[in-house]
C-alpha cells in the first residue's frame, strides 16, 4: 500500500516516560517494521522519526494539515492542566494546546497507556501539575489503551478494529475496548487454581514461588485488575508481570499509583 492508502497515524508525546512507544516498537502482530512500513502511515512519532526541533514541529503542522479529517490521533502521556498546562511544554506550546488543536483533525484519539488514559504516575498525590488524562483534560472520548505500559496487541487489534467497523470498539465504564479490559487478570491466571486451594507464595524464592503458587500474599492486584496479560502476554508472547513471578500492579487500573500502592501488600 502506498501512504494515501495507508491509515494515518499521528501519535504525541505528553508527559510520560515513553516506555509505551517502547513497547509499541516491540509489536510482533505484525512485528514493527510490517506496521510502520506496510500497514500504518505514521506520519508523526517523536521518538521514531529523523527530524528533530524546528524541522519535527514542521512536520507535524505538515501531516495534521495533510490528513486533516482522516488520521488517527494517539496519545501518549498525561496532560498537565494547572495555571493554564505551563507545567507541560512542547517548542514552548502548553501539551493541552497541541492535544486540542491536534484532536479537532482526528476521527478518532487513542490514549496510549495510562498516563494518557488517566494521569497516570504524574497525577499521584498530590499531582501539584493537575495531570490528568487526555479524554478528561479535552472532554472527549478517547479509546483508552490502558497500562503501564499496554500491550501493543491491544493497540493494533483496537486500530483494525476501529478501520474495519469504521467505528469505536466497545469501551467499558473507564473508555477501555471490552474485548482486551473485560475480564480481570485473576479471572484467566494461570496461578488461579493455587489461589483457590490456598497455597501462597510468602517470600520471593521461597518453595511457592519455585512452584509457581498465587501471588496474592506478595500483594497481587490481580483480582482487581482487568487486562488480558496472560493470554497475549509481552515481547513477542515471551511472559508477563505474573508469570514471571512478579505481582500484578494493577497498571490497567485508574490512578493505580494510589489506589493499589502499597504494591507488595495484599
Ligand atoms: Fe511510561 Fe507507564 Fe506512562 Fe506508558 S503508561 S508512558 S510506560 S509511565
Ligand atoms: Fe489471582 Fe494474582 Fe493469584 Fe494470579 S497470582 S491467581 S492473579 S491473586
Ligand atoms: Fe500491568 Fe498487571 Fe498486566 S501490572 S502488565 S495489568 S499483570
């Protein structure tokens, strides 16, 4: 496909730490040069593209004039809303600006892990910036592509599924597609049946946690937590947080960093 007919992709960066764009690279359904090359234009990404200062800020301005109306806006990072965004900058524009003026050309905006979708670490208490994410900071509905980061499976299947249907995915209560958020990680782990006989992991390296026992006395957030790690798992379907014997933190959960700390406690 040539670039016109390749969807269009303008993705920003907001206040983040861009471990997203890290696991979106590590795409492997179809692996990230088939994505980027072949299956989507992105016309814009920070961290992947060779123009940099004035020469980047023209691009963008370039790709959101040239597909205005027909790309698709992700997002990546909380947006900062205290004494008018200050506290968030890009070639000296407040993030909030460029997320409006950026979302008004877009037929669809993703927020791309949880700092887009909610704040994320940057809105913690006591969140002296006001991040929040970008659905709220704009007043729209964003497709929300939660964790920390999220699974670019996810990221993909919701972008097909968006330009096949021609329409959002269905979404539940916190704007995630229901077909990767709607059960919880508790629900399909494969440690479950040790939670049920009540056999617990009590110590990292302990006998249970040779045996692959529950994580749920190492403070498991997994029955409160919806994500399908376990069933597309990271980095090429090679593990994920519980399976390699680390508890779930609940990153797919709004304000995780306060609800769900402390981490290692149940
Ligand atoms: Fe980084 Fe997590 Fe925020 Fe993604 S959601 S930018 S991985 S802190
Ligand atoms: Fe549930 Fe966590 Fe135990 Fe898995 S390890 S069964 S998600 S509490
Ligand atoms: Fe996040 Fe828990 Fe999955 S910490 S990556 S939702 S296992």
């Amino acid at each position: 496909m040539t670039a016109k007919e390749r969807p269009t992709v303008i993705w920003l960066h907001f206040a983040e730490c861009t471990g997203c764009s890290e696991a979106f690279i590590r795409s492997s359904y179809p692996w990230i040069d088939e994505l980027v090359l072949e299956v989507l234009n992105v016309a814009y990404h920070e961290t992947i593209m060779a123009p940099a200062g004035h020469a980047a800020e023209k691009s963008l301005h370039e790709a959101m004039e040239r597909y205005k109306g027909k790309y698709i806006l992700v997002c990546e990072g909380g947006i900062p809303t205290a004494d008018g965004g200050v506290w968030g900058k890009v070639a000296g524009r407040p993030m909030i600006e460029i997320a409006k003026e950026a979302a008004k050309g877009a037929v669809a905006v993703m927020a791309m892990g949880t700092c887009a979708c909610y704040g994320g670490v940057q809105a913690a208490k006591p969140n002296p910036t006001k991040a929040m994410g970008v659905g709220e900071a704009l007043g729209i509905q964003t497709i929300n592509l939660a964790g920390c980061p999220p699974n670019p499976v996810n990221a993909v299947s919701a972008v097909v599924q968006f330009l096949l249907l021609g329409r959002t995915p269905a979404l539940d209560d916190y704007g995630r597609p229901k077909f990767a958020y709607g059960a919880t990680i508790h629900d399909k782990c494969p440690r479950r049946a040790h939670f049920e006989e009540a056999e617990f992991v009590k110590r990292f390296g302990d006998e249970g946690a040779i045996n692959g026992w529950c994580l749920f006395e190492m403070g498991c957030k997994g029955p409160d937590t919806h994500n399908n790690c376990s069933l597309v798992k990271f980095n090429d379907g090679t593990n994920w947080p519980v399976g390699a014997g680390h508890p779930c933190l609940g990153c797919s959960e709004p304000q995780f960093w306060d609800n769900m700390a402390p981490f290692y406690t149940s």
